[in-house]
C-alpha cells in the first residue's frame, strides 16, 4: 500500500512538471512605441527587458496569464499572452515631452495629413513656425505617402484606388499649395510691414543701410533666395517675409515661389518614399526602424549651411563695416 502511494505522488510529480512545461510559452515580439521607434527597455510584470536593435525580444511566459508591459516612459499595457504571436508587435504609448515637437512621427500620428498641411504651411508663412521639423518632416511623410493621400482621396470618393505615382503627385501636389500659400501670406505680411520701416531710425538691431542692401539683394538675386531658402530651416520661414519688406516685384516673387514649393516638396516627399523602397529592397532593412537616425542626418545636413554662414560669413562683412 505504502508502494502505491509512493508510485501514485511520483505520477502526480510529473503530470504536474508536464503541465507546467505546456503551459510555458516562448515567443520572439518586437516592442515599439507610437512613433514607431524601439522601445529600448521596459518591464513585464516588474522584470526589466532589454530589446535589440530592432525592437525584438523573446519571452518566456505562462500561456494561461496576461502579462502587463510598463516602463518609466510608457503607459502600462496588459495583453493576453494567448493574443502573443511569434513576431508580433507590441505598441507601448510613450509619454509625451517637449522633444516630442521635433519628432516628425508626432505630427503625422496624432494630425496625419492635415495637420502635415498646417505646419507647411506656417513653417514658411507665420513667423512662429520656424521651429517645426519641415525637411524631415516632408521625408517621413515620403516613406508613409500612402496612408497621407489617402486620407484625401477619401473624401473625394477615391478611397478604393491604389495607384503608387498618383498617390505621390496627390501628396505632393497639396503640400505645394500649402508651402505656395504660406509664401503669399508671408511676402504680404512684409509689404504690409515695409513701408513703416523705411521711416524707423537706426538703432542697435536696425540700420537703414541693412533694408536697402537687401532690396538691391532680392533685386539681384531674389529669384535664387526664394527658391534655395526652401531648404534651408530657419531661412524659409523669414524669406518671403524680408521679400515682402524690400518689395521685391510681386510677379517674380510668385513666379519663384511656385518653383521653389514644388522643387522643395517634391524632392523630400521622392526621397522618402523611394530611397524607403531601395534600401528594403537592396538590405531588407525598413527606413522606419531608422527614423530617429534619419532625422539626425537630415537637421544636420540642412542646418550646415546657416550654420556656416552664420559665422564665416559674418566675419567677411566685417571690413567693409570698418572703412564706413
């Protein structure tokens, strides 16, 4: 009797250890934020992970609980881990911080394409938009040119029809008339400007001297400042406006302002939306893993030449600042 006893508590140990091991579940999942960007560390159920590269990380879990993933910069979420597939992803929600203003991903997540066509537009037509991520911004929305012309082609009864080349030309076309129109709202805020300035006296920000070589600036090469200042931060938001105020001829400042839109728009909304296509299909590698990176390139890369400006080019002025 005392046998069977001993016999049956070892069947029931195993049984047990059996059914412990089926109910374990190992699965591989990449854990990302709304930004599409990788959610670096975070915990389940208060144990810290760490995920690759990629956002990939492989969990050990009990088939028959749900889990909750938090973080110190996310919002908890309970999943079921029945509902956990093999390369599955799971979307934290990040807390919102101010550099979250320079995320293109901000805006094209919580605004899509209107608020994309908003901030074209005051980026290069009201003075408070300077701050706004314009370069990157057009080369996110390049990589996600789909969804955005989308949400226009839906209202116009459109929705059902793919077509790569007209959802670009759609895209492209309506952030040109946003950059267009913030242009002429900017050129007319510096004619309605203008005039009252050629009476201001010098002081230590303005000198006379400045307004009329900048007039003799605009009159020379005007055409080619409207239409490099696109890509230059910074410099396109107060362009148009500083055109308005030395009343640059109106015909010629619209004349490069269409081209200047079209060329700025075009070429950031094209390089998203096919370097994205090249390089997934050349490394098997998604642009959008990268975006945080690929922002980084672009602010450095465009904000270079004001920089250098900025600096070299002051100190070039400086002689014939003295001979006066």
């Amino acid at each position: 009797m005392k046998r069977r006893l001993i016999q049956f508590g070892m069947m029931l140990l195993m049984i047990t250890g059996m059914n412990t091991l089926v109910a374990q579940k190992q699965v591989s999942v990449r854990v990302m934020n709304q930004y599409e960007a990788t959610a670096d560390v975070f915990t389940l159920d208060g144990v810290e992970y760490k995920t690759a590269k990629d956002g990939s990380v492989t969990l050990s879990l009990n088939a028959a609980d749900s889990v909750t993933f938090a973080g110190a910069e996310y919002d908890s979420k309970t999943i079921a881990v029945a509902d956990l597939t093999e390369g599955a992803t799971v979307e934290l929600k990040k807390h919102f911080t101010w550099k979250d203003i320079l995320n293109p991903m901000f805006y094209i997540k919580y605004g899509g394409l209107w608020l994309l066509l908003f901030i074209i537009f005051a980026e290069t037509g009201l003075l408070f938009g300077f701050f706004f991520p314009g370069d990157s911004l057009l080369f996110v929305a390049g990589i996600y040119s789909t969804n955005l012309s989308h949400e226009f082609m839906k209202i116009i009864g459109m929705g059902s029809v793919n077509n790569e080349w007209l959802e670009l030309i759609i895209l492209c076309a309506l952030i040109s008339f946003a950059g267009i129109l913030g242009n002429l709202v900017g050129y007319w805020t510096g004619r309605k400007v203008g005039p009252a300035m050629y009476n201001w006296k010098d002081n230590f920000l303005f000198k006379q001297r400045y307004l009329h070589e900048a007039h003799d600036f605009y009159e020379k090469y005007g055409g080619g400042a409207i239409v490099f200042a696109r890509f230059l931060p910074f410099v396109r938001t107060f362009a148009p406006i500083v055109a308005g105020i030395v009343n640059m001829d109106r015909k010629k400042f619209v004349f490069y302002n269409v081209a200047g839109s079209i060329a700025w728009v075009v070429s950031m909304i094209f390089a998203g939306h096919f370097l994205q296509i090249w390089v997934k299909n050349q490394f098997g590698i998604e642009l959008k893993d990268k975006l945080e990176l690929i922002i980084i390139i672009i602010i450095a890369v465009t904000t270079a030449p004001v920089i250098w400006k900025f600096f070299f080019g002051k100190k070039a002025k400086r002689p014939e600042t003295k001979a006066e």
